[in-house]
C-alpha cells in the first residue's frame, strides 16, 4: 500500500516535490497540498491533479490522517508544523535547515524519537549520481585514506532567487540569523561530514572540531535597510582527527558552480554537482616532457567516460534535476515502509545544525565579528 503523502507550503520547491513523488506511485500518493494562501494551495493542487487543498493545517491533518508530511515552508515555521504533524501520526520530511538553531533542532530529532516517528531532510544533493560514484570510489579504496576537503558552494545573486530576496527587504530570508548563508550551506557542509572525525555527543555536538569562518560584502548595491546587513561571501575552515576542511560560499564567482575535491593518500577526486562527473586528478609516471602531456589526455578520456555515464542516465531518465531528491524520497520511503533507519542519520543532521551554529556566532549578520 502507498505512503498517503500531504505537502505544507506551496512554494517553488514544493512543485520539485510534487513532481518526484509521482514519479513513484508505487511508494506514495499525494492525498492533498496545503498552504496559508489558500490560492497557493488551489493553484498547486490544480497543476498537479491532487485531490484536496487546505489553508487550515489542523484540518488538513485531521481529515486526510497522511503517513507522510513534507514541509516546504520558510524554515521559521518548521519546527512547529514538524512537532504538529507528528503530534498528528505522520513522518516527517523537512527542507532545509531544519530550523533556526542546534537546540531547536536537537528538540525536534528528540521529539521524532520519543514519537517513534522518522525525520528527514532535503540533503538531495547526497544521493545525486556523482555523490553516490563517489562513495563508491572512496569504498573501492582508489582514494586512500581522506586528507582534505574543499567544498564550494556558489550562489547567483542576479538569479530568480536572488533577485527576489534583494528586491524584498520583508523576504523570509532577511529575519534569518544566518540569513543568505542559513538557507544555503547545509548544502556545503553535508559533503563533507562523512570525511570529518565524530566524537561528536548531545552536550558537546561539534565533539573536537575547529571552526574557523569569515564573511563579507562584495556587492556594491545599497538598500539603506536590513538588505544591506546580509553578507554574500563565506570562507570557513573545519579541522577534526586527521581530515580538514576548507568551504567556500560565494554569491559572486562565476560560473555559479557545485563541487567538493577530496585529497586522499592514493588519489584525489573531483566532483561536480552540477556537470554530474566525477574524476581522479591524473597523475604520470614518465619522464620529462612525456610526463606532462599524458595527464591532459588522462582527464580527456575520463570526461569522456563520464559524458557517455551521464548519456546512459539520460536514456534512463535518472539525468533529471532532481535525481537525488528522488532517490532520497524512495529511500525515505522505503525506511517508513521497512521499518529501518532514515536514509540521513539523526547524529549527522544535528552535527551540521551545530556547525551552522558556530558559523553564525562567528560571522553574525551586522557587519561585525562576534566578541
């Protein structure tokens, strides 16, 4: 029997949602769509052919009693509707963050628990193809033992979103503590936690980690309002065990790439997100001159393996955007369904929210370093 599946929040991302779960009729159905604007919930529920639409969260609850709630809102509310759709009987899939702070987020993982509800979170880009490939690789040993990370996470100011928070001094994303950088960084920071060493515990939920981070203004534009508190460029350092870290956000570097370049002692492997390829830096053993033209051809050819991998996803429709978010759906499904564990482990969600936190100690959102 399918997961009956109810969406809160009817905003652009809740159509990626839509849209991945009816590709996997044979897991879940959406029973009904809600949002406060009543015509949000129309509009979506009409596109996408879903039988009900609310603006009364604790009706829609009531009435439709779904497995499943995913929660597409602003993350201000997410803690609230969390705790209310499990209060009601459903599991939870939230988008990210997974809210404001650590020990909301520690409330909320606990609340799961004590529920015997499963939590999630919109880590899509974890089960994307090039980050599967290269686990696999890290698996098979062709890494070696991790050394460094670079994780780079790049941002289009100029873009739909950008410009829609930048022309909006009341956008959601202003009254955030971490601001631009809260609505964005999980997506650098959960590359790179399964590299990191966790000794982490509840008292002490960054365990050994070092955590340096800076951030700035590069854009010239001034608004004469709480616009202009947001910095657009974030540089953080983590170091823990024998892996460290360095992660960059920039809303200002083009392309607007997505990639992580992991050091190991046997190799190092480049990943981009964005072109889907993933690729062992070359390395020649022959002499002089030789030795130098052989690489250029050795990541030639790798690229050219990895265009015909992605023409193969292509021809099987596993080349889509959202890829990884429906893989993570499946999976999330799949651990309701079986009674297993959730595809993100509550332990590692929690060690990010407290690494965000730090950040934003760090880097507060007035122009000033914390004390």
């Amino acid at each position: 029997m399918a997961l009956k599946v109810a969406i809160i929040g009817c905003g652009k991302i809740a159509d990626g949602h839509i849209e991945e779960i009816q590709k996997i009729p044979a897991l879940a159905r959406i029973v009904a769509v809600a949002d406060l604007e009543i015509l949000m919930a129309e509009q979506a529920a009409v596109r996408y052919g879903i039988p009900n639409h609310y603006d009364d969260i604790d009706r829609m609850l009531a009435v439709e009693k779904p497995d499943v709630v995913h929660i597409t809102t602003p993350p201000q509310s997410h803690l609230a509707l969390a705790m209310k759709a499990m209060d009601a009987g459903a599991h939870v899939y939230v988008e990210k963050p997974l809210t404001l702070n650590y020990p909301d987020s520690k409330r909320l993982v606990d609340h799961a628990v004590a529920a015997g509800k499963k939590l999630t979170i919109g880590y899509s880009y974890l089960f994307d193809p090039p980050a599967m490939k290269m686990r696999e690789m890290v698996t098979e040993g062709l890494l070696g033992e991790p050394i460094h990370i670079d994780s780079f996470y790049g941002y289009n100011l100029s873009g739909a979103f950008g410009a829609a928070l930048l022309g909006d001094g009341a956008h959601w994303v202003h009254r955030l503590p971490g601001k631009l950088f809260h609505n964005n960084i999980d997506h650098l920071l959960y590359k790179i936690t399964e590299f990191l060493v966790d000794d982490s515990t509840p008292e002490n939920p960054l365990g050994s980690l070092k955590i340096t981070a800076t951030g700035s203004v590069r854009r010239e534009g001034r608004f004469g309002d709480v616009r202009d508190e947001m910095l657009d460029e974030l540089r953080v350092m983590i170091s823990g065990g024998k892996t460290s870290v360095f992660g960059m956000f920039s809303s200002h570097i083009k392309p607007a790439g997505h990639y992580a370049r992991v050091y190991g002692t046997r190799n190092t492997l480049f990943v981009d997100y964005v072109m889907r390829t993933v690729t062992l830096d070359a390395q020649s053993k022959l002499p002089s001159a030789f030795g130098r033209l052989v690489p250029a051809f050795d990541q030639g050819l790798q690229y050219l393996r990895a265009g015909g991998e992605n023409l193969v996803r292509f021809a099987r429709n596993d080349f889509h955007y959202f890829s990884g978010l429906n893989r993570l759906f499946s999976m999330y499904y799949a651990s309701i369904i079986d009674d297993g564990p959730p595809p993100i482990s509550y332990r590692d969600i929690l060690r990010i929210s407290a690494i965000m936190d730090e950040i934003f100690r760090q880097v507060p959102q007035n122009g000033r370093l914390a004390s």
